[in-house]
C-alpha cells in the first residue's frame, strides 16, 4: 500500500512541475485509489495508488473532456485540467454538490465480466439502492446509464461519496 506521505510527495512534484504549489496538507479527499489536495491553481490534484485504475480515470476525464462534459443532469463532473503520467497524478478542476466524481474503478468500453449475471446485479442493485434510497438511486442509475450508453464508461462504484446530490451537509470537493 502507498502511504499519503508518498502519495502528497507525488502531489508536490507534479504542483511544482506546474508552477504551483499544494496548498495545506488537509486531503479534500481519499480513498481506496489515491488521495486528493487542493493546489495553488484552484484545482484538484489526484495522486493515484494502482498504475491500472490511474489509466481508466484519465480515460474517463479525457473522454469526458473531449466531449465536453462539465455537468450529466444535474451533477457536476471535474473537467480534466492536466495529468502526469510517471507521477500517476491527475489535476481537475474542483466541484461542489450535486456531483459525480472518482472515476478509478470503471470498465472502459466493455462491462466487467459480472455485468450479465443476474444473482450479482440484483444483489448490487439491492445493496446500492439501501445506500442511496429509493428516490435517489433512480437518479444513480440515470447518471450511470448515461455514462454508458452514451461514453462506454461502466461506473460500478457508486457511493454516496462519489456521487453526491447538494442536500447532504458536505463539504467543497
């Protein structure tokens, strides 16, 4: 496992590379794919833990970007602002709530090999609906058809700190 010293070290040499710096060491958020700081920009930088899931979110930002996509309904998605790929970091722009972000654990262009087993789906279904509500996870579930019918991007980690509706008390991200 990377630590977050190693992780924020990565952060500063890809903020310097820039002419920026990171400012504070306070994360605006972690988890189980990197860690993220706030730089000097007024961005976010993302610096990634797995060399594969690094690559399918700069897919992600960089399909997303080159269509255009700042917002899916009513969600706001980080627009991509650069990236290094040594240093495994991702600079975006920041969003605040209602938000989709963390693009880490998605299939690019093809469904994870679970995708048509009906016991897994149902019981993901089941599981993500008790996290979301009723109400909300019908609007999940838009946000993650869209993205696949529409950017062949299969979001299978929708969680209500990647996806994030504006009535929650949340902080900025």
């Amino acid at each position: 496992m990377t630590s977050n010293s190693i992780l924020l070290k990565r952060a500063e040499a890809y903020a310097e590379s820039k002419g920026a710096e990171i400012l504070g060491k306070e994360r605006l958020g972690h988890g189980n794919d990197g860690t993220v700081w706030k730089s000097s920009r007024l961005s976010a930088v993302k610096a990634c833990i797995h060399r594969d899931r690094y690559q399918n979110e700069l897919e992600c930002y960089v399909r997303l970007k080159h269509a255009g996509v700042r917002r899916i309904g009513a969600f706001d998605v980080p627009f991509l602002e650069d990236f290094d790929d040594n240093l495994m970091v991702i600079e975006m722009s920041i969003v605040s709530p209602p938000f989709l972000l963390d693009f880490g654990k998605v299939h690019i262009d093809s469904p994870p090999p679970y995708w048509g087993d009906p016991q897994v789906m149902a019981n993901w279904h089941t599981e993500k609906r008790e996290l979301f509500g009723e109400e909300k996870w019908r609007v999940v579930q838009g946000l993650v058809r869209h993205l696949q019918h529409v950017h062949r991007i299969y979001y299978i980690d929708p969680n209500p700190g990647n996806i994030r509706f504006g009535d929650e008390d949340d902080a900025v991200l």
